[in-house]
C-alpha cells in the first residue's frame, strides 16, 4: 500500500486498482486534515483521532495510517480548494459512504470537546460539495456528539 502510495505522490506508475486506492485514501485523509487545521491547531489530540479513523477506515496498521496522515497532509498544503478532494469522493464513494466520511469530519471537528466556528463552516461546505443534504450531515453529527459523550452547544 505504502509503495503505490509514495508512487501516486511522486507520479511513478502503480498498478490502476493501487492507485485509484490510493487517490481515495489520500483525499479522504487530506479532508480530515482540513477539518483539523481550519482553526489553525492540529493538536496530539486531533490527530490521534485522525490516526485511528484513518487506522479503522481502510484496516492500516498504526504506522502506515501515520504515513498516510503525512500524505494528506502534503497533499491539503499544496491544493487551494477542496473541490479536488470532494471530486474523488463523489467518483468513489456510494451516498451512504458519503455520510459515513461526514461523520469522520465530525469527529475531526469535536476532537477537541467543542465545535468551532470554522470547522462548522468547512463541515457545512464539504456536506454541500459532497451533496449530503443538511438533513443528513446533522444526524451525522447528533450520533458523533451521543457516541463521544457531548452535550450540544452550539
């Protein structure tokens, strides 16, 4: 995984099943770092739950999902939108997947014990960009605050 993965980032050839892997999880990954730098901290604690939602998602070991976080990062820092991450995510994931991904984004974003204002605007940009109707990205995020045990403030 982690061979096709340097392979994709550096334009090698991989095979097309590793690489189209691959562009999935480096975009997925790339959001979840959105989500935790849109209030300009990336804390131990976001990262460790960006770690492990990356760890459980695509069955990585602790080490390549660290590697993979470092992917996303490098590539988040080089794109201007988020269209090009959200373009791969409709291409790849069924609607049901879709809201699974917003509720990662969620738990990205509560990471810390509380919802900020800017994370709130990047979960609502990429719901739209990812046509999760609001109805939907909002249950996400009600079963996010049950399951990590907050109470709603905003």
């Amino acid at each position: 995984m982690i061979d096709s993965l340097i392979g994709w980032l550096t334009g090698e050839p991989a095979a097309d099943g590793d690489a189209s892997q691959d562009e999935l999880r480096v975009a997925l990954a790339a959001l979840l770092i959105e989500v935790s730098h849109s209030h300009d901290q990336f804390d131990q604690k976001e990262r460790a739950v960006v770690v492990r939602l990356l760890e459980h998602r695509f069955k990585l070991s602790p080490a390549d999902a660290l590697k993979l976080v470092a992917a996303g990062e490098r590539e988040a820092e080089r794109s201007a939108e988020l269209f090009h991450f959200t373009r791969i995510i409709n291409r790849r994931l069924s609607p049901e997947q879709r809201v699974e991904l917003i509720e990662m984004l969620w738990e990205v974003a509560y990471a810390d014990g509380e919802l900020d204002e800017y994370e709130d605007s990047l979960l609502r940009r990429v719901g739209g960009l990812i046509y999760v109707p609001d109805h939907e990205r909002g249950a996400a995020r009600q079963r996010v605050l049950k399951r990590l045990g907050i109470s709603e403030s905003l």
